[in-house]
C-alpha cells in the first residue's frame, strides 16, 4: 500500500507562488512516475503535471507550461509542484497521484494507481 499526502495549500493573492509537497509512505516511488492533477468546483479532475520515475521526463497542461514546475526527491519520497504567477483560474484542489506499475508519465488519471486526499489552494482576483 502506499499513502499519499499533499501539503502547501493556501489562499493567495494573484501572482503569488505556491510550492505544494506530496509525501509518499507505505514504499518507495522511486521506481514510479507521478502527477499532478486538480479539480475545480463543478468541474472534472484535469492533468496538471507528471514526472518520470527518475525526473528526466515531465509534462505540462497547456494552463501550467511556463508556470509550474514539477520536481521530486526520491531519497525523501516527495514530489513537489512549484507553481508560480498563479490565477484565480488556477483554484482548485489539488491531487498528487502515483503510477506505480510503470515509470513513464502519462497524462490520463485512470492511469494511476494510488492517490492523496488533496490540499486547497485559493487564488484570489
């Protein structure tokens, strides 16, 4: 089994920066690649970022390019989403999941196995 815990959630102010953390336990996800993903009110989850199981392959939403910045630690199990310039359009809770049976990225959320409860974050106008 593995948990999931995102964390850096918070209310900000347009053009602020967030780093959201998402701690792994239960295993190692070293050998996993992981996403990102959000879910405004009313709307369906969308794929914001992911990153191979090594961090030498990423990818972005069009909405995050130039933005946000995935990265991990594997020696912490910890991926991180640095998210920078941030728009109101841009709340919404965020998830981090893991793809644990395969080390490429993909962008499809049915395509990850474990995920976290999610942290808030707010960006006012």
């Amino acid at each position: 089994q593995v948990q999931l815990e995102e964390s850096g959630g918070a209310l900000v102010q347009a053009g602020a920066s967030l780093r959201l953390s998402c701690a792994a336990s239960g295993r190692t996800l070293s050998t996993s690649a992981m996403g990102w993903f959000r879910q405004a009110p009313g709307k369906e989850r969308e794929f914001v970022a992911a990153i191979s199981w090594n961090g030498g392959r990423t990818s972005y939403a069009d909405s995050a390019k130039g933005r946000f910045t995935i990265s991990r630690d594997n020696a912490k199990n910890t991926v991180y989403l640095q998210m920078n310039s941030l728009k109101p359009e841009d709340t919404a809770v965020y998830y981090c999941a893991a793809r644990t049976r395969s080390v490429l990225i993909s962008v499809r959320g049915n395509e990850y196995d474990y995920w976290g409860q999610g942290t808030q974050v707010t960006v006012s106008s």
